[in-house]
C-alpha cells in the first residue's frame, strides 16, 4: 500500500497556491506581525480606558462621601436651636455650596472622562498612522 502524503498546513498550501498562480510571495512573518502590533495597540487603547474608567470611579466615589459628609454636618447644624433668618442663611449658603460643589466635580468628571477618550483614541490614531507607513514603504518597495 503506498503511503498518504502528510497533509499539508494551511500556510503551505496557500503558499503553494500562490506559486501555481505565479503570485508573488507572501511575507507571512511580516503579516504576522502587523496583526501582532494591531493587537498590542487594541489592548493598550482598553488600558487606558479602564484607567479612565477606573479614575472615574474613584471620582464618584470621593463625590459621594464628600456630599454625604456635607449632608450629615448639615443636619447637625439644623438640630441646633436658632431663629429663622439663621436657618434661612444656613440653607442659602448650603444651596450655594452644593451648586458650587456640583459644578466643580462636573467639570472634573468631565475632564477625567476627556482624558481617557483622547487617550485611547490616539493609541489608535498612531498606529493607524504606522499601518499606513507601512503599506507606503511595501508599495514603494514593489514599485
């Protein structure tokens, strides 16, 4: 009985294939790598909007104690006798405070939120960048 040839890999018979067509020949360790350094800037862009995110709880978080600390010094505060135009100053200045506050940790959650975006879309950005360098220096090289 004659033996059966080992089948061949996938490589291989895509490479052979090429040949037969007369199709010039595939470079698979530099395709290899291009998906490699694809994947590299995927999993830095998910980095670094898990940071994002993970600093934007850490935000939210210090938010709420903060607001819960400022509640519970109120309430405090309100239990205190005094007369009405004292608890009416009171309640104005804890309004104001509280927009303060609110404004100001809007404008940080913002920020932090803007930060991770910018970030994660410019990992992508650069390597765009860097695919199409390499398509050029390949074309340029075939020419």
């Amino acid at each position: 009985m004659a033996k059966k040839p080992e089948s061949e890999s996938f490589l291989d018979m895509f490479n052979n294939f090429g040949r037969d067509l007369k199709l010039p020949s595939m470079d698979v360790e530099a395709i290899l790598s291009h998906h490699r350094k694809n994947l590299e800037a995927l999993q830095k862009s998910a980095s670094a909007t898990t940071m994002g995110a993970q600093n934007l709880m850490t935000k939210q978080r210090q938010i709420l104690q903060d607001t819960m600390s400022e509640i519970t010094d109120m309430a405090q505060s309100y239990r205190a006798p005094g007369n009405p135009q004292e608890m009416m100053a009171k309640q104005a200045d804890f309004a104001r405070r509280s927009f303060e506050t609110a404004v100001k940790n809007a404008s940080e959650v913002a920020e932090i939120v803007k930060k991770s975006g910018t970030e994660s879309v410019e990992i992508l950005r650069e390597r765009i960048r860097e695919t199409m360098e390499e398509i050029r220096k390949g074309y340029e090289k075939n020419r």
